[in-house]
C-alpha cells in the first residue's frame, strides 16, 4: 500500500541524539543567537524513551567542556558532578595477584586530579533541561530513521521512523507515519557506530583519507557499595588479567556520590579468539582477590553495556559534507588512554555550533561547514588526542606488557619533546578482520556465574530495563543467512553468541532446520551496544532504529 506523505516542520538546525555533543551543540546555538541578537531555532531527536535513557559511560569526567559551555554549572545546586576524584591507582593484574604503579610513572596527561565521578546519563539529563530552558525543543523517544537529501545531494534533514508497522512490513491499525525534520543544517551525534552516520560516511567518502575506526566494548554495572568498602572519589584502574596478553582491555571502579560505585571492563574489538566472550571476562574480572573483597556487603542495582570509539586521531573521518557535520562519538574523539570522551564530546558540539551560528549568520545553509573541520586539530580536542595517538596501535601490535610500556614511552617523549619517536602509526586490520577460525585458537571454558558476584546475561539485561515492541519489523539486520551459518557458525564457531552481552544471538539445535541448526535473535533483549555491527566477521549484520523509544532505560549510568 501507498503510505501517507510525512508532515514536515522546518528549523534552522536539526540535532540527532541528545547525547553530551548534540545537546552542547544545542546549547551553544541558543547561547550564539543571544549573543547575536537573532534567532536560531533547534530541534533535538533521541531514540531513548527519555533524554539520558541511552547514556552509559564510566564515568571520570574532565571539566574542561562543562566549564567552557556553562561556567557556572559547578555552583548550581542541580549541577550533576558532586564527586571529585580524591585518590587515582592504576594496577597491573596476575592470575592470583597484582601490583600498584606508582603515579610517578605515568604522564600528566593521564591524572585525574581536577576531574569529577559521576553518571554520564545525569550529566545529558542536566544538559537536557539547559537546553530547553533556552527555547531547544527536545523529541525523546523518536529515533531518527532515515536522512533526508536535497536533488544536489546535501542534507536537509531527518525522518523519524514509522511507528505501528508489523513484523510483516504491513502497516498494524496503530501505523502513525513518522515526521520530517528539516533544518539548514543537520547535526550528528548518534554515538559509537551510529547507522545514519555510518551511512553519511559510506555516501560522501568521509574515511576516505583516514584510518578506519576502531572499537571496544564496555560492560558496566552498578553497585551500592556497603559503607566501610566504600571510599569517594577512589578512582581505580586495572590490566592485564583475565585478558590474555594479546587481547587488549582493562577495568574501572569508581567510587562516587551515596555509596554507589561505576565498575566496568572493556574489551578491545580486535581480539582474535571467536570463543573470547567480553562478557563474561568482565564476570572473571570481580572474582579477582584484589577486587572481589570490594564487593562484600554490596548490592548490584544496574547494568548494561556500548560500544566506544578508539581510533583516536588517526581515524577521526572528514566531520562535514554539504549540509551537517559529525560530533562526538560519531567522529571518534575518544581518548583511549584517559578512559575519557564526554569532553571532547561537549567540545565538538560548541564548535560544530559555532561554525554554525557563523554560516546562519552570513546567510548560509546547506553547504559544508568547513571552519569546523579545519579548526579540530589544533583545538583542545586534537591537543588532547595527538599525544596519546599511538598508544592504541602499540597495544594492538605488540599486546599488553611490551604496547602498554612502549605507549608509555611514547607519551613521556611527547609530553616532554613535543614529538614521538614513532611519527603517527596505523592501527592495522578493522576489529572484523582480526577473528581466527575456531580449528586455529584453543577455546575458553568460563566458570558458571554464582549469582552473587558474577552473573549471567539474562540476569543482566533485566537490570538494563531493556524492552522493544515485539511486533515490528526486525532492527537486527542479517543480510545473508547461508553466509551466517556457513562462515560465522561453520568456521569461526558462532561468536556472535559470546560478544553479544545481552544473549541477543544463539545458535539453536533445530532438527528441522537444514544443516540441524538455526540463528535465533532475541531482539527483545538487545542494549544497542552495536557490537554486531562492528565485529561480525563478514560485516553481515546491520543494527539499524528499532521502533519509537525502545531499548534500555539506563538510570545514574
């Protein structure tokens, strides 16, 4: 059947995602139309049922951002950063033990002193209500579907998608045809492997002088800690165990506002064992005498999990194309070493929005907003990812013990020549190339959780308060069915069903079936952590929006 013509409403500028870049961006438009006495009208989407609903970091904040968009948020009583951090260790795990590096060792840049522990999700919900006190309109709950093009090919705008559509593709006697937004100019800030931005790269070859980018996967939980295991403001890191050294990761447990602590494991994406479960390595992590004893007398209230970006400098793309421009997690300004993004995040949003503000100004709209991607690089934002460069492809190459001190190495004579000995390194093959075939690895037996401590997936995900609407056209895209079972299951063992975190992909004995095996989805239980999308190793799965606000409900992650 024919569907409706989409209603349509006009602004100056359309914000996809409310997380810390769009909604900054957000923000600095008001703050610039004031300034300039006109008015700039801006509309953000999100796909979270709420603003924040879809937020999940660590997280240990640089300031940096937040003081330069709003310079009095540290004084406001609403302000969602309390906890400053107090004391910052960094430990290096054995099997049975570890060690404690002194602070001496590592570069100033990787200090945490100044910095503040807190939820990211309350930091967007901050940010979210500064925005509309200033005249933003804010559409939670309306995932942007669809980018919508001008017959000169620029971007004019978004389309929300359609709710009330049936797994069959038919429209259910619910259908309400989504809405476009259009604006002069269209901003992206979808996070880590957004599908509209994947596309947008795909389209104008943004990546075409880059590196290609490079991912992690973070799993994180929340705990209410018992008081005396309790310390604010501890920052604590750790490498090494339970990774093997080839495959590159770490922890975090941060301690921060009433007895709650943020602890976390990231996996790097390019791990070559398809029997590896970044999951359940985390689980392995709290088991760790060193760590376990941090959680006697506490309670777990919160999980859930996301990909992060983590090619750095290198493998930041062309930000702009004729009508919008990439901010945040959608360009890749995530510091690895630091653990750190939501920064660079608010400070990509404020340039984006003032490269803006000036376009508007001058009667522009639709073209390419050049002074924004020229100017990155020697901003607070490249002077903060340049450094640290080549610590990620060190890692990869080398593993752990001799990538981690060779990085070190590199940010010492940085930090103190201005230059590195190793210029500026590749980081190798994307994280999908990088899987072995099952016959070539010695698979990994985990232990069966206890349900005290470690947990499994289903537990899991009920603490995520993920849901979707069953009856609708599937957001989990397989293109190639015969490829799924006869490359992901026949020769790299089904690994899908351990990078998962969220028991999304089994493979189900069927007698039925034709090879005695089927692909079930539970898309019910997916986080959008889009790991599928990123380390399928055929590139044969699509994460695309699923309908209206469904996903998680992330609260104080």
């Amino acid at each position: 059947m024919a569907l409706p013509e989409r209603e349509s409403m006009d602004f100056d500028v359309v914000v996809v995602g409310a997380g810390p870049a769009g909604l900054s961006a957000a923000i600095r438009l008001k703050q610039r139309a004031a300034e300039i006495g006109e008015e700039i009208s801006v509309v953000v989407v999100e796909k979270g049922s709420e603003v924040g609903a879809h937020i999940l970091s660590g997280a240990v904040i640089d300031p940096i951002g937040l003081d330069a968009l709003l310079p009095e948020w540290r004084t406001d009583p609403e302000r969602p950063l309390k906890t400053a951090v107090e004391r910052d260790e960094f430990m290096m795990l054995t099997k049975n033990s570890g060690i404690t590096l002194p602070n001496l060792f590592f570069p100033k840049l990787m200090s945490n002193h100044g910095n503040f522990v807190g939820s990211l999700s309350n930091v967007c919900k901050y940010l979210g209500a500064q925005a509309e006190a200033l005249g933003v309109e804010i559409y939670p709950g309306f995932p942007a579907s669809e980018v919508l093009f001008d017959e000169a090919g620029a971007v004019v705008g978004i389309a929300t998608g359609d709710l009330g559509i049936g797994k069959s593709g038919e429209p259910r006697d619910d259908y309400t045809r989504g809405m476009e937004l259009r604006g002069k100019y269209t901003v992206f800030g979808e996070g880590a492997r957004g599908n509209l931005t994947k596309g947008l790269i795909a389209r104008y070859k943004l990546n075409a002088e880059s590196d290609h980018f490079k991912y992690g996967l973070g799993v994180k939980e929340l705990w209410q800690l018992a008081p005396n295991r309790f310390e604010p403001g501890l920052v604590r890191h750790t490498m090494g165990w339970p990774l093997p050294n080839k495959a590159g990761g770490g922890s975090w447990l941060y301690h921060f506002d009433d007895h709650l602590l943020s602890v976390g494991f990231v996996t790097h994406l390019n791990y070559e064992n398809p029997t590896l479960s970044p999951f359940e390595e985390f689980q392995r992590f709290k088991t760790h005498p060193m760590i376990a004893e941090t959680f006697e007398g506490a309670k777990r209230i919160g999980y859930g999990a996301r990909a992060i970006m983590e090619g750095g400098w290198q493998s930041v793309p062309k930000l702009v194309f004729p009508g919008g421009c990439l901010v945040g997690c959608s360009a890749g300004f995530v510091n690895v070493p630091r653990i750190k993004g939501s920064h660079n995040a608010v400070l990509s949003g404020m340039q984006a929005a003032d490269a803006i503000a000036d376009a508007l100004k001058a009667g522009r709209q639709g073209d390419e907003l050049t002074a924004y991607d020229a100017g990155w690089r020697d901003s607070p934002i490249g002077q903060d990812l340049k450094p640290v460069r080549n610590v990620k492809p060190l890692w990869s190459k080398y593993g752990t013990l001799v990538g981690i001190g060779l990085g070190g190495i590199d940010m010492w004579a940085t930090s103190i020549l201005g230059t590195s000995p190793f210029g500026t390194l590749s980081h190798g093959k994307p994280d999908h190339a990088c899987l072995k075939p099952l016959s070539e690895v010695t698979p990994i037996t985990y232990p069966k959780p206890d349900g005290k401590l470690t947990f499994d997936r289903l537990s899991s995900v009920y603490l995520s308060n993920t849901n979707h609407e069953e009856d609708q056209p599937p957001h989990l895209q397989v293109r190639d069915m015969e490829l799924q079972k006869h490359s992901e299951h026949d020769v790299f063992g089904g690994p899908s069903g351990r990078y998962c975190p969220a028991g999304v992909y089994e493979w189900v004995e069927d007698a039925a079936a034709s090879d005695g095996v089927r692909y079930q989805i539970n898309a019910q239980n997916c986080v959008h952590c889009k790991t599928c999308d990123i380390k399928d190793p055929n590139q044969n799965i699509d994460w695309v929006t699923p309908e209206g606000p469904g996903g998680p409900n992330y609260p104080n992650m």
